[in-house]
C-alpha cells in the first residue's frame, strides 16, 4: 500500500510559502514566553512584598499567608476532582487573597514589586 502511494504521489509538485525574514519578528516565541512570565509573575510579587512590608498589620500577613499556602497546598479539604465543591474551597482562598490583596495594596509596594519583575524579566 505504501508503495503504490508514494509511485502515485511522485510527480507531483507541492507549492510551500516562503516567509522573508522581515516578516515576521527574530524570537516571537521567546518574547511570548517572557510577556506571560511577567503577567502571571507581577500579582505574585506584589502579594509577596505586601506580606514583607512592614506597614501591613500582622494579622492581615498571617491571613495572607494561611490563605497562599491553602493555595499551594497538593491536598484540599475537599478535592477538586468533586464535582461542584471541588474548586469551592479554592475559591474561598483565592477570595480571601483578593480581598486582601484590593485592601491593602500602595503604590510603594507595586513600584517595588516592578523592581524585581524587571530584574527578573530584563527583556520586556
């Protein structure tokens, strides 16, 4: 069968368009990858240098802090395989650090927190 295609295939000729290389931007790829790294990076950074900041109250840290590592935690109080109350719990968490996170930002925290995402992302 093999055979037969590749003997009805021979002669014919496929057409393939050649892209110029000013057409398209030298390591698209590369620039997508750090893009994404900065945007998922940035909320994370700031979340960090508000828990170290030590204009924001002690209770505020250890609530952000609890609610993070409930994040991270590989096991839950309800699995999230559980149909409907599986993200539930995740969802609470995740509530808690926004909520936080929408109360207690400053500008000073952010500008720290671009500090190190530029340090970390150079290239962006």
């Amino acid at each position: 069968m093999k055979d037969n295609y590749y003997h009805s295939n021979k002669g014919k000729i496929y057409e393939a368009e050649v892209l110029e290389s000013s057409s398209y931007e030298e390591n698209i790829i590369l620039k997508i990858l750090v893009k994404a790294g900065r945007t998922i990076s940035k909320p994370a950074l700031e979340v960090l240098e508000m828990a170290i900041d030590p204009y924001t109250p002690a209770q505020v840290r250890v609530s952000l802090m609890a609610a993070l590592a409930y994040l991270i935690m590989p096991f839950d109080l309800f699995p999230d395989f559980m149909p409907l109350m599986g993200f539930s719990d995740d969802f609470v968490a995740l509530s808690a650090v926004l909520s936080i996170w929408s109360k207690y930002m400053t500008p000073s925290i952010r500008k720290r927190a671009e500090k190190k995402l530029n340090r970390i992302f150079p290239f962006y």
